[in-house]
C-alpha cells in the first residue's frame, strides 16, 4: 500500500450491476468493496505506469535500438526555427 494515512476519497456512480459484480468479486476474496477496488486500482495504475517506464526487448531489437541511440543527431533545421520562434 502507498500509505498508511487513509484521508483522500474517492467517489464514483457505476451500474447496479456493475455494483453487485464488484460485492461479489470483493466477497470471493473475502475482502471489503473499498479494499477489493483499492487492490485491483492499485495493481491497475502500477501495471500501466510500468508499461510506460520498461520495456524488453530481444537481442536484436536491443542492438539496433543501442544503435539508433547512438546514431549522430540529424539537422532538423523546420524543428529548430520553430523552438526559436514558437510559431
């Protein structure tokens, strides 16, 4: 868990069915509904952040990524006029 201090809220309108799927997953678990959707929310946001900070890539793909990395810059002169003048 991110903290230990529960003081934010969260609030939100779903379906009654949508509702009872939730009672009944948190049920199985044998956890509260705020428990079940703060675990399954938490899990969630990490999974989703993590697929924007890792990626893995195969031997190849590694190698001509390193290569495209190291590859000199190329003159962008459109790019550079439009950072001086911001038009």
């Amino acid at each position: 868990m991110l903290a230990s201090s529960k003081t934010q809220r969260v609030d939100l309108r779903i379906s009654a069915a949508a509702k009872q799927m939730i009672q009944a997953a948190a049920q199985a678990q044998d956890k509260t509904v705020s428990e079940f959707l703060l675990d399954s929310g938490l899990a969630s946001a990490a999974e989703t952040l993590a697929d924007r900070r890792l990626f893995i890539l195969d031997d190849t793909r590694w190698a001509e990524f390193q290569t495209a990395l190291d590859a000199p810059l190329r003159a962008r002169p459109r790019l550079a006029r439009l950072m001086k003048t911001g038009q």
